[in-house]
C-alpha cells in the first residue's frame, strides 16, 4: 500500500516519513509490508488510506510544478478522505491531519467493542434514494416500537440501522448492528427497492449512531488542537460530507469532522453539487484504489475521470498536463 509512490517520488516518500514521525510507529512498515490483519484495524487503516492520498497528491504536486488548486477547482473526500480533501486545499497540515485520523480511527474502533455490528453496500433497482432512506427508517422505527411494547431493555433494545454513504444513485451503504442491517436489507430486497447487497470487510460500523462516543472522543482532540485555517488561507473550497455543500468556517469545519462519524456520507449530492451547479466534468481521484474513481465515473460515463492511485498513473497524468501546456490549454 503506496510502496511504488515511495521508491518513485522523493515527494512522496516524504509524506511516509513525516506520518511515522507524528505517530511515533513505523506506519509506512505496516503498510509496505506488514500483516494485512493489522492494516485494516481502523486505527491504521485511516492513517493509511490519508498518507496514500496525500503522497499521491504531493507526487502529481512535485512532478507538475503547480499546486493541486492550479489543477483543481474544488476538493472533497469520501469519509475519512474528507480530511486529505482540506490538506489538499491548505486548510489544514498533514501532520495534524494524521493526528485527527488517528483518534479518529481509535475511538470509531473502541466505540463497537463486543458488539456485533455489519456495514452492507446495496445495489439499488430503478429507486428513488429518498424511497430507500425512508424504508430504512421505518425499519429502525419498527425495532424501536418493538422494544417499547415489550419493554425490552436487553441487547436488542440497541439495535441500530441506518443508510451510512449515499455513494450513488445505483448504490448505499447500510451501517449498524448485525441483527438490524439485516432486517433492512430483507425488507429492501423485499420490497424490490434493492437487487442484492454485499457485506464490507470492516473492523467498525462507521457513519451511524453507534458512533457517538467517537465523535465526542474526536470532537475533544480538534478542540485540543484547533487545526483547522481561516477559511481565507484556503487555495480551493472543500465539500462537506455532511452537508454536501462547501465547508464555511474554522468553527464549523470543525463541528462537522466530529459530527461526520455519525451522519452519512453525502457522497452522491456532492457530486451532484459539483456537475449541476458548477458545470465540473473531470475529476481527479487521488488516494488508495478506484472505489471513488469508478463512483464518479459510473454516475456520469461521459466525464473524464484520472484514478490517480499510482506511480504509473501520476505520471501518465503528469504528461498529459505537460502535452496541454504546450498547446495553450
């Protein structure tokens, strides 16, 4: 993970060794060769995936001459991704950022101790999202009534479903306990709002209410921290999960990256915000991957969409910047 990014761009392997030094571990170990079991623990994994992301982005940085906003008009990042996003814009430090992602992961994964939870991706039929989100609900209504009428007060008084990321409009991610996911994704299936659905290899259920220890945990160490910049220091405008729509200010930047632990990934609205509002037709996806890469280029086929996860694919991209320049563009 990110290994070619690191022996080809001293750029890159900068960001590895500045993410060791603030963890005081060697990360860049674990992810070029450690044990994969370790590396998906969530309290590795976001440090990971943010190091790639922003290794990536300092490679195409370096190699360009330009900074991501010479490239770019705006920024945004899938979940954890969020925090490369406002890195990406100089809203705030990497190293920061590693410490946030680090507590981040940390609390999300102490938060689901001896619980049985799942996080489940379905693939819609021809559904209206709102459809979806209202069954969902109506589930999660449902097993809240049950447990009032029996006065239940045992572990299934806990249950919890509720839609995590709204990835597309072809796909949502169901995030809670195991029990009630399932019950959801049968009524779903049932009810044919949804074709099938495919179980994620998680170590947390993220994005739902059974991560609100974790956001108060979080919303404590950015407190401590303060890391967020005016939003006048920016170089490009950032889009928030939570709201699908720019972040504003420091104080509410910061509110919303502990609240976005807990609330759904407004993925496809954002999306949406950048097609429909500002007339965006290429993407650039930077980071581990092509999850979100091919969400983008699935909802809009047309667009041109650079998956910019490694060496061989920056420098492609890097040559193509080159060949534009020489023509005008």
């Amino acid at each position: 993970m990110g290994r070619d990014l690191s022996t080809e761009f001293t750029a890159s392997r900068r960001v590895f060794e500045e993410a060791d030094e603030v963890l005081g571990f060697k990360l860049s170990e674990m992810m070029f060769q450690g044990c994969p079991a370790d590396l998906t623990l969530t309290k590795n994994a976001q440090p990971a995936i943010v190091a790639v992301s922003v290794a990536a982005l300092r490679a195409l940085e370096h190699d360009t001459g330009m900074d991501a906003s010479e490239i770019y008009s705006f920024s945004m990042g899938h979940s954890v991704g969020e925090y490369s996003a406002l890195v990406a814009a100089q809203a705030l430090s990497f190293s920061d950022c590693i410490r946030l992602v680090r507590t981040r992961g940390e609390a999300m994964q102490e938060a689901i101790k001896e619980r049985e939870y799942a996080m489940s991706a379905c693939i819609l039929r021809n559904s209206k999202i709102a459809d979806v989100v209202a069954e969902v609900e109506r589930v999660q209504a449902g097993i809240a009534l049950a447990n009032t009428a029996t006065g239940n007060q045992g572990t299934d008084a806990g249950e919890v479903v509720q839609v995590a990321n709204i990835n597309s409009s072809s796909q949502v991610v169901l995030s809670g306990t195991r029990s009630a996911v399932d019950a959801a994704l049968t009524s779903l299936q049932t009810k044919r709002l949804a074709m099938r659905a495919v179980n994620l290899p998680v170590s947390a259920p993220f994005h739902c209410k059974l991560m609100a220890p974790a956001k108060e945990v979080l919303a404590a160490r950015i407190a401590e921290l303060s890391p967020i910049r005016e939003p006048g220091l920016w170089t490009m405008p950032v889009i928030s999960n939570v709201t699908a729509e720019p972040h504003e200010t420091t104080a509410s930047t910061q509110a919303l990256l502990a609240e976005q632990v807990e609330r759904p990934v407004l993925w496809l609205q954002s999306m949406q915000l950048l097609k429909n509002s500002h007339g965006i037709s290429r993407w650039g996806a930077l980071g581990p991957g092509n999850v979100v890469g091919n969400l983008v280029g699935k909802e809009y086929a047309k667009d041109i969409v650079r998956r910019l996860s490694d060496a061989a694919a920056i420098r492609d991209f890097v040559s193509v910047l080159d060949r534009q320049a020489q023509r005008g563009f």
